[in-house]
C-alpha cells in the first residue's frame, strides 16, 4: 500500500516520459558511437510508446492495481537515467574531456541489456493490466518478468492481486484460490501478498453477494493470510472488520462457514481485531446461527405447557431486553421463532431470503457452520471480560449449554471451551460474576448442569478438563447447601487420567481457598465427600500433582482442622514431610505449609480448644504485646493469644 505522501500514477509515469525525450534527443546530437546511439534510440523509442500506452490505459481503468506499475515505472526510470548519462557523453566535448569520460562499447552493451529488460518489464506489466482490451479479457495473464526473475513468486502475486482487483468474476475467483494456495506454502508468500496490498482486493471480493464463490473464495484467502498478529492488523487497518461482520449475517450458510472460521483466526491472534468484531456487534449474529433448530423442540413444548398469560408476559420481557439491547444493525429476539431467542436480521432482506435456504441445507453443512460459530465464540471470549458480557447478554450461554447437552465431537468441544473462557472472564469480575451467574438464573443452572454432567457421566479428559475449570471458575457463586458440586470433583480426584485429577484439585482449591467467604463449609464437604484419601495418593504422583495436593491440603488443614479424617489420613505427616520436599522447590509455600502443620497441631496434640482459633504467637505479636501494657504481656504468658485480640 503506498503512503500519503505517495504521488499519484499520472505523476509517476511522466517522468521516464520526459527521460525518454531526453534520451532520444541526446542520441540524435551524438557526435561518436553514433551506430550505438541510434541502437539506444530504438529501444527507448519503444520504451516511450509503451509508457504513453500504460497512461491512457490506467486513465481508463476504475480500480486499478498500481503496486507492479510503480515498481517496473521506478526500475525503467533508473535505467533511463543510466541511458541517458552514457548518451551525453557521445556529444561533441574537447580532447581534455574526452579524456577524462572514456566511453566504450562495452558501456553500451550494459545499458542496451537494461533497456532491453526494461522492454521485457513492460510488456509483462501491459499484459497484467490487460492494456489492449482495457482490463476486459478473461484469463489470468502469467509469465516472468526480467524484474522477478530472481524471485518469481512475486510476480505470481502481482498477477493474482491485479486479476482480483481488475479481472472478471470468474478470473477474480480463480485468482483468489491460487492466491490462498500460494500463501498457504510459507509464511514468506503470506508476507509478500499482504505487503504487495493483497488484502484490500480480497475484501471487496468478500462484499461480491451476487457470487457465493466468490465471497467463499476471498474469506478462504484471508484465512490463510491471517496467521499472525501483524497480518490480521493489516486486515483490521483496511476496515475489513465490518466487511466480515456484514457477510456473516447476511449470507448463504455456505459462505458464513468460512467467513466464520476467518473470525475464528482474526480474533485467536490479535486482541484488537477481537475487541473490534465486538463493537461491530458479531457476537449477535454468531448466536442466532448457533442456535438455529436448537431451541426447537423445546420451544414447542414449552409452549404447549405456557398459558396465556405467561406467553404475553415473556414476550414482553424478550421485547424490552431486545429494545435495550438492539443496534444499528436491528438484531431482535424474537421468543418462540424457529430458532429460539432468534436474533432474527429484521433490517436485511437478504436474511429472510436465506432462512429457507438454511432450512433445507445438509445437516453436515449445517453442523460445520454451528462448530465454527462455536469457536468463534470461544476466541471472542478468551481474555475478555466486555466480550464475555456480551455473550452473556445475547442468551448465549443458554444455547452453548443446549449444545453441551445435546451434541458430541468437536461442537461439545467449542461450547464447552467457550465456556470455560466466559467463567474464567466471570472468575476475575464480580461484576458479571454476580449478572450471569445468579442463582435463580436459567441459563447459569442450565451450565452447570451441564459440566456437572460431563465432569460425572464422560469419560473423556479433553471434555472434562474444561468443565472442570469452569466449575473451579465459579466457586466463588456456589451456597454452602450447594454440594452437589464438590462431589464429582472429589471424585476427580482420583481419576486415572493425572490431568483430570490436577484439574479436580486445582478447583477444589477454589472452593476451600481463603478467598472464598464459605471456604470452611466447603473444606468440610470435601472431607465429607471422601477428598482426603485421593488427595493423600495424589501427593505421590508427579511435581504438578504434589504441589496442589499440598496446596488443598493446607487449605483443608486450616478450615477443618478438627476432622478426624485429617488424622486418620495421617495429614500431618504428609505435610511435615512436604514441608522439607515441596516448599524447597516452591518457597513461597513455606508459610501455607507451616500455618497448616499448626493448625493440626492444635487440634491433634491436646491443645486447649479456646486456643485453636488463634495464630501461633509471633515476635511481632509479643512486641505488639508489650508496647500495650504489662496486663498484656501477663495474657500472653498464659498462651491466650486469643483473649489479647478480644
């Protein structure tokens, strides 16, 4: 892409013009070399024509691809100028100067092969814009060069951008396909596509709604070329952000596959493509497309069990949230629609246009479309609170818990991911901790039936490990009465697979962490439920294991300190024997273990139990101690650390 500054191809052009003038006017004052002048003549003769021919051709031209003629116009300008330093000096001039400016026909043999070259530089670049016919002609025009002869993709790529921007249809199709599977060889041809101003083309092929071909074949394109950071940057900087956004919502099933998966990627690898896919309100059109035909059956029942009364007083909320929650774009929910909440595109035509379409597509069609929708969702999720909100707000989390339930393979897979992401996001704001994941609320009940159900019921580590984060992720949200979700984890725990068994503790250590108001009640429903023994063998498996073993360990030893499963289990010794293993590779630990070897101290050795509730003394509390009164000290003399603190 040229800068601001660039000047315009008119400008650029009319200087080897005026050079050629020079040239051939110096030729005809040749005093000496006058057979070789003439030769330089000729070629520049033809040079000069070809160049007033590229001038009425890129005046004629709507769209043109400038990239290749500013590149050949730069080398044709330098080998004039060459040219015409070597003709000037073939002028009548003394004998001193003479001298001094020896000329031989070895110099004009270089310059001839350069003008020569250039020659070859034209034509290729007449026949890549398609001079004769004004761009008209079918076919992608492909040969090398002089210019590319020492690196012959970037010709390829001048001719496949050229042929997107400026050929027909059918060639634009063609040439986006060789485009993708050129840059789908290296990361090298990606780099050269995006900097030879490949993506903006792409992207009006994109916006060609007459041709699903072609909208499949430039969001295939774009996929391949938005494998890193800087890439998918370009995408966003050529505003191509909304042009994915408005395909996506208004397209054939076909086409929203890959439009689709080219989120999926923009999103994956940089967060401000992310963030812009939100403010353009994607997050709307992915859920309508991934609960279509999920909500059916349910809806129907749903409304045979409604009376009246109850239908009027949900559509009305629907239409409230709905006129709260609406955008430029007119999404709508629409209650009991094919679709569920249905955030039908009321404001495109095309939309409707497309709903018997979608209805009579092949199921395996329709499945991809929901696997990348769900992915989508996933990335948009992935570290970001405000997009999580979002999801939250669309229903989304009613659907993605529909899909856990009802689907299997890779689309359980991506729901359950995005998930697992949305709780994450909901583990580090209270804010929408407390918004999506209420207790009386519909959609968080429905969750976490659904990871209880794959925690207990699937054998399968790559489904459980997300559900158990996820459940982790919500600890925080959990009553005390609410056990039935500290059972299956416990369970977890002894699982074979070491992964799901890390993943059980790491949550458990969520619920029984001091963070947690109810840390203490959930302590003691973990020993009730049987936690210690697979937490004990735990200890005996690999570093990661031991270190959270020991970790909900402590945590158990210091809010339930006074369960005799705790020495039954023999605890203590574990812990004392942790605190000379695990703490030596994990310092920061030191103080968890030994608060924790106290505490069962306290309660396994006889100690008073007035004094269980209180922290061994410290120097720090002594010194504190006397600084108060003598009174104080006497206290502490008799071990009441915790009268001191009354």
């Amino acid at each position: 892409m040229g800068s601001v500054e660039e000047k315009r191809i008119e400008d650029e052009l009319s200087y080897p013009i005026m050079l050629a003038e020079r040239v051939r006017a110096a030729a005809d004052e040749a005093e000496s070399f006058k057979v070789d002048c003439g030769e330089v003549g000729k070629l520049v003769d033809r040079l000069s024509q070809m160049l007033r021919t590229l001038v009425r051709s890129t005046t004629s031209v709507q769209s043109l691809y400038e990239r290749p003629i500013r590149r050949v116009v730069s080398e044709v300008s330098k080998n004039l100028e060459r040219a015409l330093t070597l003709v000037r000096k073939c002028k009548r001039q003394s004998i001193l100067r003479r001298v001094v400016r020896i000329t031989s026909a070895t110099d004009f043999r270089k310059v001839l092969n350069l003008l020569d070259a250039s020659i070859g530089d034209m034509k290729w670049l007449m026949g890549v814009l398609d001079t004769e016919n004004n761009g008209t002609a079918s076919g992608i025009f492909l040969s090398l060069p002089p210019i590319a002869s020492n690196d012959p993709i970037i010709s390829w790529v001048w001719s496949y951008i050229a042929t997107v921007q400026m050929g027909q249809l059918t060639d634009r199709i063609e040439a986006a396909n060789n485009l993708a599977s050129l840059a789908r060889d290296n990361d090298r041809n990606k780099k050269i596509t995006v900097e030879e101003g490949g993506i903006p083309p792409l992207l009006k092929l994109l916006k060609e709604s007459s041709s699903a071909d072609a909208q499949i074949a430039a969001a295939n394109a774009l996929f391949v070329l938005a494998n890193e950071q800087e890439r998918v940057r370009s995408i966003v900087d050529e505003m191509g952000v909304p042009i994915v956004v408005q395909v996506l919502g208004d397209s054939l099933m076909k086409v929203q596959i890959p439009v689709a998966k080219l989120v999926v990627r923009m999103a994956e690898h940089d967060p401000v493509a992310q963030e812009d896919f939100a403010r353009e309100n994607v997050i709307r059109p992915l859920v309508t497309l991934l609960s279509f035909e999920t909500f059916v059956e349910d809806s129907k029942t749903q409304l045979g069990k409604q009376s009246i009364h109850s239908i009027v007083q949900i559509n009305k909320e629907m239409e409230k949230f709905s006129s709260a929650g609406s955008t430029s774009r007119n999404y709508s929910y629409r209650p009991y629609s094919n679709s569920y909440s249905n955030l039908h595109m009321e404001g495109s035509s095309r939309g409707g246009n497309h709903r018997k379409e979608r209805e009579n597509e092949k199921p395996e069609v329709k499945l991809q479309l929901k696997i990348n929708c769900a992915e989508a969702l996933w990335m948009l999720a992935k570290g970001s609170v405000s997009n999580s909100r979002r999801i939250t707000e669309t229903k989304g989390l009613l659907c993605l818990a529909k899909l856990v339930e009802k689907e299997q393979g890779e689309l359980q897979y991506n729901c359950l991911m995005a998930i697992m992401e949305i709780t994450a996001a909901a583990e580090s704001n209270s804010d929408l901790r407390r918004a999506a994941f209420k207790t009386n609320s519909p959609a968080a009940k429905a969750v976490i039936d659904q990871l209880l159900r794959v925690i207990k019921e699937l054998d399968s580590p790559i489904l459980q490990v997300p559900a158990i984060r996820s459940v982790g992720s919500l600890a925080r949200t959990f009553p005390a009465r609410e056990t039935r979700v500290i059972g299956p984890l416990v369970t977890q725990l002894g699982n074979k697979d070491q992964e799901v068994a890390v993943e059980a503790a790491i949550a458990l250590q969520k619920f029984a962490s001091p963070e947690n108001f109810l840390c203490m009640d959930h302590s003691k429903s973990i020993i009730e439920f049987n936690g210690v023994p697979p937490l004990m063998r735990l200890l005996r498996c690999g570093d990661k294991a031991q270190l959270h073993g020991v970790v909900l360990l402590c945590y158990l030893a210091i809010h339930a300190g006074d369960n005799e499963a705790l020495e039954q289990a023999r605890v203590l010794t574990a812990l004392e024997g942790a605190d000379r293993t695990v703490v030596g590779q994990h310092p920061d630990l030191k103080d968890l273990v030994t608060k924790a070897i106290y505490q069962l101290n306290l309660y396994h050795t006889g100690v008073h139990p007035q004094r269980q509730l209180y922290p061994p003394l410290t120097a720090k509390t002594i010194l504190f101690a006397v600084e108060v009164s003598d009174e104080a000290v006497g206290v502490l003399e008799t071990g009441g650390a915790g009268d001191l603190m009354k």
